[in-house]
C-alpha cells in the first residue's frame, strides 16, 4: 500500500544532498526518529494516526520538506489531491530542482484531473536522470493524458499600460508619391492604458483507444479608452487526435474572426495538421502546418490565402528550467501584389523556477518580412525586420481565488523600409492567470 522504503530513501537521499549542518542533521535526526512510528502507521493504512503524529510534529518544525512530502503522500492515498499538490508545491517552493517531488506533484495533477499541469511537472522531472523504471512510469502517464477526455481552461486578465496601441509610426510626416504628407492623429503613435483578457478551453473525446475528437475555442479581448483601438479576436478549431508511441497527431478544422475599433475586420477558415512527440528524456518535438482562407472586410484586395509553418523544440536543461526554440515561416498571397509577402521568424524561450516559488520566463523573437511587388506610392519595396522580447514574473505562493498574479514587460520594435511602418513599443501587463 506504501512504499516505506522509498520514503526513507528519498528522506536520506535529501539529507545529503542538502549540505549538512550540526542544525539541518538534528532536525532530520528527529524527524527520521519519528518515523519509526508515522512508517508502520502508514504501512498499515493508518492515515489519519499518521497524519496526527506528522502534524503535530510540523508544529515545531515548519517548512519541513520531509514532513511535507509525507503529508502529500498521506493526501494521496486518502485521494484529497488538493492538499497533496499544496504540500508537493510548498517543497519546490523552497528547493525547485528536485525531481522526485515534481513526479509526485505531477502524479497529484494527474489524478485531479488538471493534465496541462501534469504533463508540465512530469516533462521537467524527466531532466533529473530518472531510472528507465521511472521513466516508463512517467511515459505511461503521459499516454494515459493523451487517450482521456476532459477539459482544460486557461483564463487570464490584467491592465496593459502602453507606449503605442496602435503600433505607429512616431514620425508627423511621410513621403507618398514623393510628396509629404502629415499623417492623422490616429495613425501616428499613441500611449494608453488598456485592458487584457484571454480565455481558451479544450475538450477531448475518446472515440476509440488512440482517437479522441478534439474541440477547442480562444478569445482574445484588448480594449481602450475611446474604443478606437479596440481589438477582439474568436477562434475555433475541431477534429480528429490520434495518440503516436510518446505522441500525438492532430488534424483540425480551423475558423476565426476578428473586430478591430468595434468593426468587423477579417474572417478565416482553413485547416491545419499538428504533430508532438517526446524524442528522449529531455526532449520535446512539436510543429504545426495551417492554411486558411483569409477575408478583410475593410479590404477586398489584401484577402487570400495565408499558409504558414512553424516548428518548436523543447530541451529540459535541469528539473526547473527548460529552452523552447521556435522557427516558422508563412507567406501570404494575396489578391493583390503589394499585399503579397513571405515573413520568417524564429526565437528562443527559458523558463527558469526560483526557490520562494518565483519563475521566470524570457521569450525574444525576430520576424523578417519581405513583401512581392512595391506600392504606387513609393519608390522601393516594403522590408520590415520586427524584434519582440517578453520578460515575465509569477509567483504560485501567491494565489487569490485561484489566480496567480502575473507582471510581464513587453518590448517590439519593427525597422522597415518605408518610414510609415516603423515603429517602437513598450508594453507593461500586470494581470493575473489562473487554469482549470
């Protein structure tokens, strides 16, 4: 029913591995001595005993990993998951780089049902030179999150103070037909505060052991004062997921529709493939290939089809941080020359967990967009060469109705060869996110 043995050794496989101290090896020495009670009450099912002992116990030593982790075990045998993840979580608060906690908080996710949380504990558990016993444990896991159905939600929202909304030009004047011009207020770049909100949810329904339908929606709210540069985005997507060995592939109907100032602005359909498969213990493969049929309201000639490829890879540096490389590629045909480009685009993201539960992630990106033909109105061909770096900051000590408070820093900057598309943008989005 329990495994005693591996407790102990994980207990003294801690201790020595936390560089002891005459303090630290007192405490653990009274600690191991009580186990000789709490072991053989856990061994015979005797939770609650167990607990009792263990509790009081914590009253003289609080932040105890090794009381901690016993009281998640004894959460999830009792199958109360929630305690199990808040006593897991308060170990990787203080020291996030052991792997054998993140297994079991993973396992804890698992078994509440939260699998986005689980595949992410188990993907950096996997980087701490697990046995091949474990891994296939963990393999087995992963593949039973990929053959179940549920849903998953992520919701965030927050206010968005911005150096330019609108993602204009900080010049007053521009040369068209090789005369000047004074652009409008509107179109030159303008600083506000405004607020996020993004919701999106998944739902996955087992059709035969490896084949699930897959059915997805995402909304994307940007709003300011004044309404102009309101910006709201729907997207859907359905279709047939089929689980590979350490993989999946999905194939999706895919749909959106876009307002921008309170107006309609575009709409698309298309399909795309998508494909993930674990390579080794650290490594992670994804990709997607979509094509869609794009109409702008506002726009008959700028409509046409959009095809676009993009490819990530994911690499497990140590049990709490990890590299996401990205590189995709997308061109544009649309109906009309000038309108037509092909962009390409890679970056690179770390994610890194802090001890005192802080993580941090840095995301920078460069995007180089070539467009087909040159506008009547000027003498070259448009070239924009666009920089996006994000810097975010969690804490998951601190939660509010489930919600964990987010401070991010945006920075974009796009260099073209027409003066108008220039621009310079600082964003700053203090928000809060929360998933179901």
């Amino acid at each position: 029913m329990f495994a005693l043995a591996g407790v102990l050794a994980w207990l003294l496989t801690i201790a020595s591995a936390s560089g002891a101290t005459p303090k630290v090896d007192a405490t653990r020495g009274v600690i191991l001595h009580a186990l000789q009670e709490v072991g053989p009450l856990m061994r015979d099912g005797e939770f609650e005993r167990a607990r009792d002992l263990l509790l009081e116990l914590e009253r003289s030593y609080p932040r105890s990993n090794d009381i901690d982790f016993l009281l998640g075990q004894i959460a999830l045998a009792q199958k109360d998951y929630d305690t199990a993840i808040e006593r897991f979580r308060a170990i990787l608060v203080r020291d996030p780089a052991l792997p054998r906690v993140r297994l079991e908080l993973g396992r804890a996710f698992f078994l509440n049902g939260e699998d986005d949380n689980a595949k992410h504990q188990f993907g950096l558990a996997l980087a701490g030179d697990m046995p091949e016993s474990v891994v296939d444990n963990v393999n087995r896991y992963l593949d039973a999150i990929r053959e179940r159905k549920g849903w998953h939600v992520d919701l965030s929202v927050g206010l968005a103070p911005d150096t330019n909304i609108n993602a204009g030009p900080a010049i007053e004047t521009v040369e068209l037909f090789g005369r000047p011009f004074i652009l409008s207020k509107d179109a030159r770049e303008r600083s506000g505060v405004g607020f996020k909100g993004t919701l999106g949810g998944q739902y996955y329904h087992p059709v035969t052991e490896r084949t699930q339908i897959r059915l997805g929606a995402q909304t994307f709210v940007t709003e300011y004062s004044g309404g102009t540069f309101d910006d709201y985005i729907a997207s859907f997507h359905a279709g047939p997921r089929f689980s590979i060995e350490k993989g999946d592939v999905s194939l999706l109907l895919t749909a959106n529709k876009r307002w921008y100032g309170g107006e309609a602005y575009s709409w698309a359909i298309g399909g795309r493939i998508e494909a993930n498969r674990r390579l080794t213990e650290r490594i992670i493969l994804g990709g997607a290939i979509e094509r869609q049929e794009i109409t702008y309201d506002r726009n008959d000639d700028a409509s046409g089809p959009l095809t676009t490829a993009v490819a990530v890879a994911v690499y497990a540096l140590t049990p709490n941080s990890y590299l996401r490389l990205l590189a995709g590629v997308a061109r544009e045909d649309a109906a009309v020359d000038v309108f037509r480009n092909t962009a390409w685009r890679t970056g690179i993201g770390y994610l890194h967990e802090f001890p005192d539960g802080w993580t941090a992630t840095l995301q920078p990106e460069v995007t180089f967009t070539d467009y087909d033909e040159k506008a009547a109105a000027y003498d070259e061909v448009r070239k924009d060469r666009s920089l996006r770096a994000r810097v975010s900051l969690l804490n998951r000590r601190w939660s509010l109705f489930g919600f964990t408070p987010q401070l991010s820093y945006i920075y974009s900057r796009r260099n073209s060869s027409l003066d108008l598309y220039d621009f310079d943008r600082h964003q700053i989005e203090i928000g809060a996110t929360q998933q179901f």
